[in-house]
C-alpha cells in the first residue's frame, strides 16, 4: 500500500514487535505497510477525562494523521466508557470516576480540538467511535471471558499497580479491567496498529494477546515519546502548570513556545511540527522563535503567526501594551480568573484565582478582590486593561 515508510519512524520511540535476525516468523511492521494490499486500521484511543488537550496529547494524534497522509485508515475512538473508570497508568491511587454527562461534554471538546491535525473530509481516512458502542452491551459471559484472558500476576507486573501493591495502596478489581477493556477496543475496530505513548506498551500488548484469543492478527504497538513540559523537567501536565494547550489564544501559545528550555528544542520541534529536523535554526533564540511561529501558524495560518510574533515582541517593549481578542472566550458568563489563565498573564485558571486573592489583579488600574468574579457580556470586557503585578498587563479587544 504505502511505497515509503520515511514518515514512519519520526518521533517514535519504539515499533513492537520487531523481528530479530533469522526469525522468519514475525513480520515487521515496515513490510506489512508496503505489502498490504488494503488500508491498514490505526488505532489510537482517547479517554475524554479532561476538558482540555494539550501538545503532550497532540503528539500521538499527529502520527495518526501521518498514517492517513500515507494512505491508511485513522480509526479515532473516544473512550467514553473508560473514561468513566480512567487509565490507571502511572496513577498512585484510584482515579475519580466521572457521570455520563461530564464525559460527554469532554468527548465533544476533544473533537473540536483535534480537528485541524486530523483529515475530517477525505472518505474513508477517519472513523470516530465511541466504544460505549460495544463495551457497554458485554454481559457478564463475556466479561468474565476476557478477565480469563490474564492472570493477577500478570496484571501486578504492570508498573502502577506493583507500586500500588507494594505500598499496599488500594487496587479495586474495576481496575483491572481497564487494560481488558482497552484491549478488547482493538477487537472491536480490528486494528492493525495502535499508537500510544511510551506509557501506554502494556495496554497495549494486552490487546495483542485478546486480538488472538478472539482468532484475529495481533496489532503492533506504536509508541511515541511522553513530552516533557515548558518547565523542562516534567512531562507536559494541566496540573503542574507546563503546559501548552491547543484550545489556547494563539498568542499565548506563541508566548509559552518562545519559552522552551533550550535543550528541549530539537524534541518540540521532531514531535510537533513536520519540518526537516536540519531547518532548526543554531541560535537558541532564534529556534524559540522560529518554534513559536512554525506550530501557530501550522494551527491559525501565516497571517495570525506573524501577529502572534509582533505581539510578543510589543510585550517586551516599555509602554507597549499586548491586546488578547475576546474570540478566544468560549462562552459567558466567564470567570475572570479564566481570562488571566486564557491571556497569559497566568499560568492557569487556578493561579489566576490565586493570584486574585493576593490582591496582585487589576482592571483599569482598580484591584479585584472577589476571586470568583464573572462577566456575563463581551460588552463588559472590551477595551479593559488587566493587570497581574507590577509589570503584567493586556487589553482586551473585540
């Protein structure tokens, strides 16, 4: 089908599995691509648990368009029955389960979010699925089929749950069924390839094994690497604040890629954009930059990179005063803790608040003291100045 297999080892970590020298048996996944007579079926899963993605998640999204540029089918399934449990992986404790109704409205922000790395509009290049579609109609016999499948042992091999066990934290069985279900997700889709993160291997040759118990070719294990986040010390995480997200203001996109550590610009620039690894300019700074504008423009085009770039620079000069525009609000009301995340001028909606109760925010110079302050019109922002500190400020516009 494809007739090069280039592309395929960009930015990935491990291809498993790979055959060893006189081992005739096991098929590499290069030769399967250029001798399948059909589109290959990739597989990549992802559990609406969040509202938001960011370039840590876009990472295997964007292999997934690689395998559609080279002809194969994206078979996108929203996890919106294991996201009401969550991936154990890496977790040292149980994860909140969510209702039907926050999975949803998660499942939706997702899809808008990656539409413009995914090929939406050539027949036959995607499918989106939903794996409520089969694995909320397994009755027990199958169910107690597929937890026949792997044994207690095999299940406390896997890392999270061994720490778990060791520091005799809880393991509730619902638990164990998620690497199952994962699984049984490739027998469902028939996947020949599933992409996931270094962290995802085990998951991930769970659904080799069930692919065979239900009589179907095993798939191969694509892993991409875990992006370290804007801090250059731990992976890109909501929660710590290192984040850049793809629902975010172009400009404060610009502004958080300008800001990679040095040492994690060849990395940024493999995973998240499809330039010659050799175009990097030398300079570091000139790499930030160049960094910046290459992943806003591949997202809002040429014209929104450059003012992204115009608007940084004018943020760094004395009297020069950013604007954000207000298209970047999702909806009112909105908190104005929300717009100090969504302008830059905080880390996260939750320093905004914060920051907000210090006393530190200011709107046209009068401080703000009600943390859970909101606006309910774009009338009531227009032309504002917003202030964090001494030397933060934006105005918003229209």
């Amino acid at each position: 089908m494809t007739q090069n297999c280039s592309w395929l080892h960009r930015g990935v970590a491990e291809i498993f599995p790979q055959p060893h020298v006189g081992d005739n048996d096991t098929e590499s996944l290069e030769k399967r691509l250029l001798n399948s007579d059909r589109p290959l079926r990739i597989k990549l899963g992802i559990d609406p648990t969040g509202a938001d993605i960011h370039f840590g998640h876009s990472i295997p999204v964007r292999k997934l368009r690689a395998f559609q540029d080279a002809g194969h089918t994206a078979v996108l399934i929203i996890g919106d029955f294991t996201a009401r449990i969550g991936d154990p992986t890496g977790k040292s404790e149980v994860r909140r389960q969510l209702t039907e109704a926050q999975v949803a409205q998660n499942a939706q922000t997702y899809l808008d979010q990656v539409r413009p790395i995914l090929d939406f509009d050539t027949p036959g290049r995607l499918e989106v699925r939903y794996n409520s579609e089969w694995l909320s109609r397994l009755d027990l016999g199958k169910t107690l089929e597929l937890l026949s499948t792997m044994t207690v042992g095999q299940m406390l091999a896997k890392e999270g749950f061994a720490e778990r066990y060791k520091q005799e934290s809880p393991i509730f069985l619902h638990e164990f069924l998620y690497p199952l279900m994962q699984g049984y997700d490739s027998v469902a889709v028939e996947a020949d390839v599933e992409l996931g993160g270094t962290d995802q291997k085990f998951n991930i040759a769970v659904g080799r094994d069930i692919q065979r118990h239900f009589a179907l070719k095993p798939q191969f294990g694509v892993l991409l690497p875990i992006l370290i986040g804007t801090d250059g010390v731990q992976k890109m995480s909501k929660s710590l604040s290192n984040y850049v997200g793809l629902g975010e203001h172009p400009s404060q996109k610009y502004q958080k890629l300008q800001g990679v550590p040095d040492n994690l610009l060849p990395q940024y620039f493999e995973l998240l954009t499809d330039l010659p690894l050799d175009s990097l300019p030398e300079n570091p700074r000139h790499a930030q930059e160049f960094l910046a504008w290459e992943i806003v423009r591949q997202y809002h085009g040429e014209q929104v990179a450059n003012e992204a770039k115009e608007a940084a620079k004018s943020g760094g000069k004395e009297g020069a005063l950013p604007e954000f525009s207000l298209g970047a609000i999702p909806q009112f009301p909105v908190k104005l803790a929300y717009i100090l995340g969504a302008t830059g001028l905080c880390k996260s909606t939750a320093e905004g608040k914060r920051k907000i109760q210090e006393g530190g925010v200011r709107i046209n110079g009068d401080k703000i003291a009600d943390a859970d302050l909101s606006f309910s019109t774009p009338d009531d922002l227009y032309d504002q100045v917003l202030q964090v500190g001494k030397k933060n400020f934006v105005r918003l516009v229209k």
